[in-house]
C-alpha cells in the first residue's frame, strides 16, 4: 500500500518531491526484477525493462522539472 501512494504521489507532484517520492519504488521494482531475471524468459525480462525504464524517466522528469524552477537550465 505504500509504494502504490509513494507512486501515485510522484505522478501528482511534478518537483523533486514527485522525484523523491518515485524512488524507492524504482529501488523496490529493481530489486525484484534482479532476485526474479534468471527464472523468466524474454517477454518477462523486456517487461520488467520496460518498467523500470519508465520509473526512471519519472524520477528524471521530476528532478528537471525541480531543476528548471531553480533555474539550473
């Protein structure tokens, strides 16, 4: 239940906090895709990659968004 509200607080908040929010479920999804990769086949492995692709462009597009409000770029 707490990783669903961290997430859904990243996807609501578009600062740093989003960012800071999203990450401990990137770390969580990651650490369960290394314990789970030598057990799947291709199409579990690609989707596991595809979702932790996605939780990282998050994190990314929250720490830019929090980067531009400051000015940085």
């Amino acid at each position: 239940m707490a990783l669903v509200a961290l997430l859904l607080v990243g996807f609501a908040v578009p600062s740093l906090w989003g960012g800071l929010a999203v990450l401990p479920v990137l770390l969580f999804v990651g650490w369960l895709a290394y314990l789970s990769w030598p057990s799947l086949r291709l199409w579990g492995r690609l989707m596991r990659v595809v979702l932790l692709t996605f939780l990282v462009l998050v994190v990314a597009d929250r720490f830019v968004a929090f980067t531009r409000l400051l000015g940085w770029f």
